[in-house]
C-alpha cells in the first residue's frame, strides 16, 4: 500500500492498514510528518494540536509503517512501486486571489508564515478573517509584528458562537487592527491597495499573507487514472478541511484497503 501525504487522514489510514496486516509505505514532500498539523500547532496553547501529531506519527511507527521523506508521489513512481492500492491524503493548495500582483514575492502562504519557513517582515497585511486568518495574525502581533488583517466578509464566521467572542478579544488584544467587508484591489511589492466601506486604502506593508482557505489538490488523482492500482483520495484533497474528518476517513479507507 503506498500513502501519499502525512496529515491527519493520511497518518491514521497508513497505522489502521499496517495493523490489519499490510505492508505500508508512506510518502512525504516535505522533510517533517504532520502536514498541516505541524502548521496548526504553531503558537501558544497549541500544544494539545502537537500532541496529536506525535500520537499518530508513533502510532504509525509501532504498527510497522515505513516511512520516505523528502519523496514526491508522482504517476511514475507508482509505476515503478506497483502498489495494490494507492491513498492520496496529499491535502489542499492554499487559494489564491484573482488579483494582480499575487504572484508577488511579498506574498505568502499562511502555513508557511507560521512555522517560520518563509521570513515576515515587521508590517503585515493578513488576508482572510476566518479561524487561519486570525490565528495567523494573533501569533504574528505576538511576536511584535505590526499587524492589520483585512476580511472579505464578517470575522470569524467559521467559529462557533461560543468561540467567537474569545477569539475576537484575543486578536484585539494581541494589537492586530481587524477591517470587515473589504476588497482586494491589487498587489505591489510595497502593500496593497484595499477597498472599505466603498473608498480604497492603501497598505504599505513588507509581507501579505493569505489565509482565505485552500481547494483540493486533485492533479495527481487525474494523473493516476490510467494506473490499474486501485487508488482513494483522502482528506484535504477530498475536500475535507477538518482534523476530524480527516481522521475518520483516514481510519475508514485504512480497514477498507
């Protein structure tokens, strides 16, 4: 069985199937296991999020996984591997703005903000006001950043009433100066030009961060349709953006393969 990606769903599909006996390789880009797990447990209170991840990684390895890092999963070594089965959890790429300047070097991906793989200069424009958005730039403004978020809509509409009230009053706190109903007009190297309330604003900024959500990776699932193994795809790149779903679809296809 070969596993492509070790998030959440792709952990528990490669410990549930190497438990009912087969034998598992999982596979991972990046250098670290964890996916956005490794994102999610950047900042203070965190700490439950990491304690997740090292609980499925020493699952996996008790039960027999085997493990390649810094290895992509492409059509051509599913050729060479010949699996039986193949499970892609290879999550979502982070959503982009039809806008232009976006492909510009001052903008980033909110995961790789958080974990400190690509350097934030001192201002920073955080754009999306859902839970990613504000948890990105609540750590930021903790870490002395000068930090204005900018949402298209109302803040925090993916938190539940309960949570909402405490997470507004943390980013507040923390100094980030929050703008609803907003526009992104475009990007330039020095900031971007935003529209509120109907009149456009310019931020001078040194790094724009974008957290408005990801889409399913779905290019290596159409490559590999000439390919007789019998292939699922999994969490975030089914579509699904939460831990628990994640982890319920992972366990499914794992007693399934």
């Amino acid at each position: 069985i070969m596993i492509a990606g070790s998030g959440p769903a792709g952990m528990e599909a490669a410990r549930i199937a190497a438990e009912r006996g087969h034998d598992v390789t999982l596979y991972e880009r990046e250098n670290r296991l964890g996916g956005l797990l490794y994102a999610a447990a950047a900042g203070e209170g965190k700490g439950d999020v990491d304690d997740f991840r090292k609980y499925l990684e020493t699952g996996m390895e008790r039960a027999g996984v085997k493990i390649e890092l810094d290895t992509e999963v492409n059509a051509e070594l599913v050729t060479q591997v010949k699996p039986d089965a193949v499970v892609l959890a290879i999550g979502a790429k982070p959503r982009g703005l039809n806008v232009l300047g976006m492909e510009g070097d001052n903008v980033v991906p909110a995961e790789l903000a958080i974990t400190g793989e690509v350097e934030v200069g001192q201002k920073v424009l955080v754009i999306g006001g859902g839970m990613v958005g504000l948890e990105t730039a609540e750590l930021l403004a903790n870490h002395g950043k000068a930090v204005d978020l900018v949402a298209r809509s109302e803040l925090a509409r993916d938190f539940s009433m309960f949570n909402k009230p405490a997470m507004l009053d943390k980013v507040a706190m923390a100094g980030v100066i929050t703008h609803e109903f907003t526009t992104i007009e475009e990007i330039t190297p020095e900031g971007a030009n935003v529209t509120i309330n109907g009149k456009t604003r310019f931020f001078k900024v040194d790094t724009i961060i974008l957290a408005i959500g990801y889409d399913a990776d779905t290019e290596l699932a159409e490559s590999l349709k000439q390919q007789n193994a019998d292939i699922h795809v999994i969490g975030d790149a089914n579509g699904h953006d939460r831990f628990r779903e994640a982890i319920i679809e992972g366990h499914e296809v794992g007693r399934n393969l």
